[in-house]
C-alpha cells in the first residue's frame, strides 16, 4: 500500500475517534436532561458551549497547525480528548449538589472540548494537501468525513447500550482510551510532509508533486491574506449554512426520534445511526464526483456544480422527511437529507485546499469557523423547539440549505497548479501505473 494511503488511514482513525469522543453527549443528552432536569433551553446552552469554542478556536487552531506542523498538534489534541471525555464522565456528579452545578460543569467542559477539537480538520486537510497530489484532493477529504460519519453511526447504538448496562457517567470512562490510542498512534507513524517519512519511494514522491508550483521564495505571512481572501470567505458563509442542517442531526436527531416519532431509547439508538451511515457512504460518492468533475472540467465548477445540486437536495428532502406520516419513512427521507449533506463536505474541503494551497490549515480554518458559528445557534434552536415544535424547526433548516446553495454561485476554488509536460509528464505517468 502507498505511504499517502496508510496516512489517510491514520487520519481516517483520528477523524473517527474525534466524532466518537465530541459527540457521545448528543447520544447521552436525553439520559443527562432527566438525570439533572435540564429543559430544552439548557440542553441548548450545553451543545451551545462546545459549538461557540470549537467557532473560535478555527483560525487559532488552523494558523497552530500552520506553526506546529500536523504530527505534534493532532497527538496533541487527540489525547486531550480523552481527558476531557474522562472529566465528563464524573465532575457533574461531583457538582450536582449545588444549585445549577452539574450544567455549569457541562458547559464549562464541552466549552474546553470545542477549543481541543477545533483545529481538528484544518489539520486533517493540510495534511491531505500535502500528501496528495492536486486534483485527487476531494476524495481523500470525503474518506475522512466517511470515518467521522461511521463514528456518529456507531456512537448512537454503543452508547445507548452503555448507559443502559454501566450508567451515564461510566459510558465516558469506557470510551476516553480512544483519543489516547489515536494520538499515539499518528505520533508513531504520521508525518507533516512525504519527504519526512522514510517509507515514501522515489516514485511516490514524484506523484505526490505532480503538478504543484512551488513559490521560488516562500511567503511566510501569506497565511494572514489566505484568511481575508474573498473565496474563503463565501466558503465560510456557505458552510455557515450548510452547518446549520448539520448542527440539527448531530445535536438532535436522537431528541427528535424519542420525542416527536415516539421510538424508545434503544430503537432511537439504532435508527440515529441510518443517516451517519448513509451519509459515509455518500461522502465517498461526493468525493469521487469531485475529483473527476475538477480533472474534466477544472476546479471552479467541479466543486461547485456537485455542491450546490446536494444542497438543494438537502432543502427538500429535510422538508419531506418532517412532513412524513409515517416514522420510518421519515427517519429514511433524513437520512437521505444528512446523506446529501455530507455529499457537499468533500468540496467545501476541496475547494478551500486548491485556495489555501501550502495555506490550507490557514484556510481551512477560516472556513471551518463560518461552518462552526453555526454552532452558536443551539440555544436560538432550542427556543424555536419550546415554542413552534419540531416542524418549523426543521423548516429553518431549509431555508439555510438553499442559502448554502445559492453562495456556491460565487466561490471561485481557482486551481494554481500547472499540468508538468514534456519528461516530466512521461515520468509522472509512469509513476502513476506505478504507485496509484
């Protein structure tokens, strides 16, 4: 196997225990809301709290990737995952007694969690940027959204059972190892750049820089223009949007299911996990579509036609699956909808790579804080949920999901890359057979 597809590998892992670790709470919130009787509002204030550090802490944690390079800042954060999905575990309880403790210390420790998780993906994507050749960026970012989607999937059944069998505060202790294993893992063997790692071949190397253009001086502060530039920032603003839709399967879903389709906590458990899976799989597909439409027909609109299309995909079937009579065909009609959703990821992700170029945690950043102010919406969500129901609250997710379409219109993702010609194209093709 080629070196660049072990590290997506290892990415793949860390991504997946990220969402494992980050988004237990969602699955636990009904069992914490009845254990410390938090209404809606404060069950808001708790997701709000993660959503408004990981926001924040974007282009910190992008332009820290940018400083500390990926192998030392994603050992870092993995391990300080499991820590805090330790502290989850047992500092409420410690605190209940006290009038309003247990959701200050919810809210105090998810808010330490955003800031860990949020340079998360801005790494992930550098590093892809500079393992991966230009114009195969997509589908690397799509197989790492599969993973983090296969970890929501997996997180609604395992931890339901675990609540169920060992209690709310020991389903943490059981899963905090994870975020250990992925940091130390990615420390053994994952690098910042091919040319660091001693596995990569001759021929690989040669792959990897098929068709970059390297500066003949770098620019060491050009990561402060890449976060004012103009398509990073329509990026942002259409990832707001599209981020909303997220925000409200990641965060609800599960509520949802128990309250307003009536599915105990158990069946909740199992059909929470339809749309992760759904959407894994169509992540790839978005990925690969891509890919392929930016090699035929360039990057601008070969991110941009797969885009907005899923995103109006995304508007209506988010309105048919809240209108549906019938349960089951309204949990299949979301998880098309979460399906469609995660279509997009890839050339959101992509499109900020051939912007960013060697500043693509920089970028990446910028954009992933437009996609995570999303986040700071929670408790307005909640508001919506106690007065109007669950229909009008779905219904506001439309309405963003075609917003997210319509600024697609204007993102240019402008390739800066060259096709190499002469000796050089027949090395690279050769190279090719070779190692892809």
């Amino acid at each position: 196997m080629p070196v660049r597809f072990r590290i997506l590998a290892l990415l793949s892992a860390i991504s997946f225990a990220n969402y494992f670790l980050r988004n237990n709470v969602s699955v636990a919130m009904p069992s914490m809301a009845e254990t410390f009787s938090f209404s809606h509002a404060e069950v808001g204030w708790i997701f709000g709290s993660f959503n408004i550090a990981y926001a924040l802490f974007q282009i910190p944690g992008g332009v820290f990737g940018d400083v500390m390079g990926s192998r030392r800042a994603l050992t870092l954060i993995a391990i300080t995952w499991g820590v805090l999905t330790v502290l989850t575990g047992f500092v409420p309880h410690l605190m209940a007694a006290s009038a309003g403790g247990a959701l200050t210390a919810y809210v105090a420790i998810r808010f330490l969690m955003g800031m860990a998780n949020a340079p998360v993906f801005p790494l992930v994507s550098g590093t892809i940027g500079n393992w991966f050749p230009p114009g195969r960026w997509a589908f690397p970012n799509a197989v790492t959204q599969s993973a983090l989607a296969v970890a929501q999937a997996a997180t609604g059944p395992l931890i339901t059972i675990l609540i169920l069998r060992v209690g709310l505060a020991a389903s943490f202790y059981i899963l905090a190892p994870v975020g250990l294993l992925a940091g130390l893992c990615w420390w053994w063997y994952g690098r910042d750049k091919p040319v660091q790692h001693r596995a990569v071949s001759p021929q690989e190397l040669r792959f990897i820089a098929s068709g970059r253009v390297e500066a003949a001086v770098p620019d060491r502060s050009a990561w402060k223009k890449i976060i004012v530039q103009r398509d990073v920032l329509l990026l942002a603003a259409s990832y707001f949007s599209m981020n909303y839709v997220f925000f409200i399967f990641a965060q609800w879903l599960f509520t949802y299911l128990v309250e307003a389709r009536g599915f105990t906590l158990l069946e909740s458990g199992f059909l929470y996990a339809l749309p992760f899976i759904t959407g894994a799989v169509l992540a790839l597909v978005g990925g690969l579509v891509c890919d392929a439409l930016c090699r035929r027909i360039g990057s601008i609109w070969g991110c941009r036609i797969p885009a907005a299309g899923g995103l109006v995909m995304v508007a209506i079937l988010l309105m048919a699956g809240a209108y549906a009579p019938n349960p089951y065909v309204a949990v299949t009609l979301l998880a098309l909808c979460f399906g469609f959703c995660q279509f997009t990821e890839p050339q959101f992700w992509a499109a900020a790579t051939y912007i960013g170029g060697e500043h693509t945690p920089s970028a990446t950043g910028v954009m992933n804080t437009g996609g995570n102010l999303a986040g700071f919406l929670a408790p307005v969500v909640g508001l919506i949920l106690d007065r109007f129901g669950w229909i009008p609250t779905l219904a506001t997710g439309s309405v963003f999901a075609l917003v997210a379409a319509v600024l697609w219109l204007f993102v240019r993702a402008q390739s800066t890359t060259r096709v190499p010609d002469g000796e050089v194209r027949a090395a690279l093709a050769g190279a090719e057979e070779r190692v892809w």
